[in-house]
C-alpha cells in the first residue's frame, strides 16, 4: 500500500515535459491583444472596414462574448475537478427560462439570482449522474442539454402564455440592470475613434466600447475571470480541487474528500452557465425566447478548450469569438469580407512558425489555405450571407484546428472514480 501510494504521489509531483510552457501570465496576455488589435488596424486600413473597432462594434462584442466567456468558466471549474461539462448549453437555457421568468416578476437582479440556482440545479443534476452512478459524462451532458430544452417549453405553456406580451416561446419584457457610462472619456474615445488612425483609433474603439453603456452584470462577469485564477491557482481550496482533476487517487491518498470537491465544482459550472444564460435574457435581449442559446455553451467549452483550461486564455477565446460573431450585426458582409484578409495574413505567420518548427507539410497545407483566402478577397468585394451566418462556428473550428497541437487537459479528465479504488 504505502509503495503504490508514494508511486502515485511521485506521479503526480513528477515535471511534465512543456509544463512550462502551458501558463500565459498577463503580460503575454497583453503583448498578444496588442499585437492582435495592430493587425486588425492594419486590415482596417487596407479594407477600409472602418466599422471593425468601432465604438458600437466592441460593445457588442463585448456583450456577445460575456454568456460565451461565462459558459466557458462553468466548463473550466468543473473540467479541473475532472468532470467533462457537456451540458453547459442545457445549463444555459435554464439559466435563461428562471432568470426571465424571476426578473419579470421581482426585477432584473432576482432574476440574475433565479438564473444562476436554475444552471446550480442543472450542474447538481449533472454531479449525481456522474460523480456518484458513474455515467459517462459526455452522455450525461447530452441528456441534460434535451432535458433542459424540453422542460422549459413545458414550464413557458403555464408561465408565459397568458401573460401580456408573453407566449409559449417567449416572456414578456424584462426590467433591464442599470448601465454604466463614462460621459467625458466615452466622448472623447467616439471622437478620437472617428478619425480612423492607425492603432490609435482602435485603441480608442476598444476603450470607448468599454466605458459606454456597461451593464454593471458585465463588471461582475469580467471581474469573475481573475476571481476564478485567485481562487482556483492561489488557495488551498483550488489545489485540492485541481488535484481531482489531475490524480483523484493521490489526492484522496492525501485526505481530499474528491466526491466533495467534483460535487461543488460541477454545481459552481452550473451556476455560472446559469448566469450566462441569465445574461442573455435580461442584459443582451431583455426577454426570454425559445432557443436563444443558440449554441453558446459549445462555443463557451470551445473558449475553454482554446485557453488550454486556463482563466486568461479562455477569456481571450471568448472574446475572439464573441467579436467575430459581432461582425455580422454591424457592416455584415462588409466586415467579415475584411476578415477574410485577416486570416489570410494569420495563416501566413502560422507558415513561418511551422517552417521555423521544421513542420513543413503543415505549412504548405497552411500557405495553400492562405493563398486561397487572398485570391478570394481580391477577387471578391463581399461574402455571401450564408457565410457570414457561419463565421462564428467556423471561427470556432479553425481556431481548435490551429491551436489543437499545445493543448494539455486536466490527466484524469472524464475519467471514472471511485473511492478506494487505489488501494
């Protein structure tokens, strides 16, 4: 007993080769996003889409991607404890039905409320399924995420239809969070915005964007990105948690009770995709409607996937993909016709990483894709709309694709448990 136990520990404790490599500290957070948006400017300037970091264009990116980086926080708590999440979508919609169906009733922050304990009941649900009868996640998800839907159709025929301005599929109005604006500095960063500049405009684009009409849920959303690291990378509680994810066996070893833990990070999952949802009812849309999910709790474990399980790169993916899928609101075909120059020019930095990594049919399927894409802007003043419809989920795809090769999940992710089964 105690020779496998010190060999699981030794295990455990052993350095990984590239570990160092798998945390992005926030100055490599920063050069990223700086280098990210002078690209961007560049494109700008070249297309003349000088709608792409607007003012309006951030703030609704901004709001797009807050129920995506919230799904994909849900997703990184209960995946560090070892559970794979699945069923963040249904957790979402729930999150949306309780949220609208409280907020309408009480008010908005009552719904925020309702919305996070309607997501808590769906992660609980999710914990039992899998911590405790063993049932393959993946599976377990998937029946919450048709569970979730069906219930809240069922529960809007009794609770929305007869209501003014209510129905089947939707909730009548709901009482929006107060907002915040900056009057001198939002000013200034639209004026300053307006003069098309190279970075400086975009840079004052991304600022304004952040000090104008700021729903004080989307300060709690973003202040919860850095809680989450404080918590799960800085306190006792988060190493126990995080050691379910990586060894179960060593940790119960060492007196972690791993039921516990996967129990209270799965439930926390489902709360925060309950918020997200909640978001998405009362700040993004104001009203509850039938499927307005849309698919953003994939996208969210997506964002996960993309940060390597990690708080910081998850919120640049949701970001990322909130932002793309922002483009099709304001400029459409316009803005994802500009796009299409910004991917060509990616691809062409991915060749020269895959040449100076010696990968070289990597980098001539990469330079062939870029080729394409150059040829097709140039030959093209807009894209068809199906394609713009699309640019979210193929965002989504090809971001998997690029970043697939550096990613390192939690070791006992999805695995089964049970206690004793060490010794």
């Amino acid at each position: 007993m105690s020779t496998s136990t010190s060999t699981v520990s030794a295990t455990s404790t052993a350095p990984k080769k590239g570990a160092g490599r798998r945390t992005l500290s926030l100055p490599v957070v920063l050069l990223i996003v700086a280098g990210a948006l002078a690209l961007v400017s560049l494109v700008r300037l070249i297309s003349g889409a000088e709608d792409i970091t607007s003012v309006g264009q951030v703030a609704g990116a901004l709001e797009l991607a807050v129920p995506i980086g919230l799904a994909g926080l849900g997703g990184l708590w209960a995946e560090r404890a070892g559970v794979v999440n699945i069923g963040l979508e249904g957790m979402m919609i729930l999150g949306t039905w309780f949220g609208a169906w409280a907020g309408f009733q009480w008010g908005p922050w009552v719904g925020v409320l309702f919305g996070i304990l309607g997501g808590c009941l769906g992660g609980l649900l999710h914990a039992v399924i899998t911590v405790t009868f063993g049932v393959n996640h993946i599976v377990s998800g998937v029946a919450i995420n048709i569970l979730a839907a069906g219930f809240t159709r069922y529960l809007s025929n009794f609770a929305f239809a007869d209501l003014d301005g209510g129905s089947s599929k939707q909730s009548p109005r709901i009482d929006p969070i107060t907002d915040i604006t900056v009057p001198g500095l939002a000013d200034w960063m639209q004026d300053l915005q307006q003069r098309h500049w190279f970075l400086i405009s975009d840079i004052a684009g991304v600022v304004g964007g952040l000090v104008t009409h700021l729903s004080l849920l989307t300060v709690v959303a973003l202040l919860l990105i850095p809680g989450t690291w404080w918590i799960l990378w800085r306190t006792a509680f988060g190493l126990r948690l995080r050691s379910c994810g990586e060894n179960p066996v060593a940790a119960e070893s060492l007196g972690v009770n791993v039921y516990k833990y996967k129990y209270i990070a799965v439930t926390v999952s489902g709360g925060l995709a309950g918020l997200a949802g909640a978001f998405l009812a009362i700040v993004a849309t104001g009203i509850y409607q039938e499927g307005q999910t849309g698919g953003r709790g994939y996208i969210g474990l997506a964002a996960m996937i993309f940060g390597n399980w990690m708080p910081g790169g998850m919120a640049l993916g949701a970001g990322l993909f909130g932002f793309t899928d922002s483009l099709k609101l304001r400029g459409g075909a316009e803005n994802v016709h500009a796009m299409l120059l910004l991917l060509a020019i990616l691809l062409v930095l991915v060749v020269g990483w895959q040449l100076y990594k010696k990968k070289y049919t990597a980098a001539l399927i990469s330079g062939a894709v870029s080729a394409l894409l150059f040829v097709w802007y140039a030959l093209t003043d807009q894209v068809p709309s199906q394609f713009v419809d699309a640019a979210p989920y193929v965002t989504t795809l090809l971001v998997l694709a690029l970043s697939a090769q550096r990613l390192r999940m939690p070791k006992a992710d999805g695995m089964p448990y049970r206690k004793g089964q060490g010794t």
